[in-house]
C-alpha cells in the first residue's frame, strides 16, 4: 500500500521503466514496422512515392562499387541512429536514477 501512495505522491518515479519500453519501442519495432510497411507507405503517400523514386533513379545510375558503398552507408547511419537513440535513454535513466539516489540519501 505504502508503494501505491508513493507513485501517487511522486516519491517513486515510474519514468525509467517506462522509458526501457519507449526504448524498445522506437529501437525495435519501429524500424520493424516502417521496413515491413514500406509497400503500403509508397503506394498510398505522394510525397513517399517520389522520394521512392528519386532514390531508385539515383541508385539505378550508380555502378556496383558505388552501390556497395551506398548500402554500407546507410547501413552505418542506421547503425548511428540507434546508438543515439539508445545514448539519449541511458542519459535520461541515469538522471532519474540520480534523482532516486539523492533522495535517498537526503531521507
């Protein structure tokens, strides 16, 4: 009960479970979802549709090398996106746990 009234009170912060499962969400099943719905957002978005194709006109002009090193790219963005997006939730725990441990050691 005493748990209950210190979530209702702010004494206990729920953030960092929370923002383990926003991290998920947006590391995870986002890329998944936007990867697996790619078909339906280029058929039915104009402004999709046209990037689509500029990229595919830009990509089909490229020989094989420059291909390669093209995927590699975006391979490595991707790559660097995630490790920001997971940098940017490590910093927000940390304060909140931070946060929890001053508390404590000011009770």
């Amino acid at each position: 009960m005493q748990t209950f009234i210190d979530f209702l009170t702010f004494k206990h912060f729920i953030a960092a479970d929370v923002l383990i499962v926003c991290y998920y969400i947006g590391a995870v099943i986002i890329p998944i979802l936007l990867y697996r719905g790619r078909k339906y957002l280029i058929e039915n978005i104009q402004f999709i549709r046209s990037l689509n194709d500029l990229f595919l006109n830009a990509f089909s002009s490229l020989d094989q090398k420059n291909r390669r090193y093209t995927k590699l790219f975006f391979i490595l963005m991707f790559l660097a996106m995630e490790l920001m997006w997971r940098m940017m939730f490590e910093m927000m725990i940390g304060y909140f746990q931070m946060h929890n441990y001053l508390q404590q050691m000011s009770s």
